[in-house]
C-alpha cells in the first residue's frame, strides 16, 4: 500500500494550514464602546512562517505550518517562508450577491 500522509505525520509544533489560517482571520471586525467605534474592513498581514511538507507516493500533499518557532539565532536555523493573506470583511450586501 503506498504511503499517504495524514495531518497526524506532520511536525507536531506545527498547524495544518487551514487551522493556521483560521486562527490568523477569526477577528471581531467591530470594536466599539460608548466614546467611539472602530471597524476593520480590510487587513493584510506578511508573516514568516515555518513549514512542513509531505507528499506521498500518491501525490497527496500534506502541509503544516507556523509562526517561527526558533527565536534565538544558530548555525542551524529552519527555513522561513513567507505568507501574505489578506482579510477583508464582507458586507451584508456582499452575501447577498
């Protein structure tokens, strides 16, 4: 049987990346108490990150990911990738379209 990986064979300080990204875009887009109000329309973010990818022999391709894990500089340092993700808040009117 071919080996196919599974969530479970990444790195385990790492995410899957759709639970990084879910973490990066579950934001309150209203802030507001009785002096002001502040809304976020509109947010990108260009982050490193770490990441581990796993391809199996059928060419399912597992992917993990987080923000660097190593903060103190070695000789031997992980590779950092980058990540640019753009949020932007959709209106009622948008849903309906």
């Amino acid at each position: 049987m071919p080996f196919s990986p599974t969530y479970e064979d990444i790195d385990e300080a790492l995410a899957p990346v759709s639970e990084f990204v879910r973490s990066l875009t579950e934001l309150e887009a209203e802030f507001s108490n009785a002096q002001f109000s502040m809304y976020i329309d509109n947010m990108r973010l260009n982050i490193p990150i770490e990441m581990d990818v796993m391809v199996g022999e059928d060419g399912r391709v597992v992917l993990g990911t987080a923000p660097p894990t190593q903060s103190i500089e070695t000789t031997f340092m992980p590779v950092f990738h980058q990540m640019r993700l753009t949020i932007t808040r959709e209106s009622d009117s948008d849903e309906h379209k």
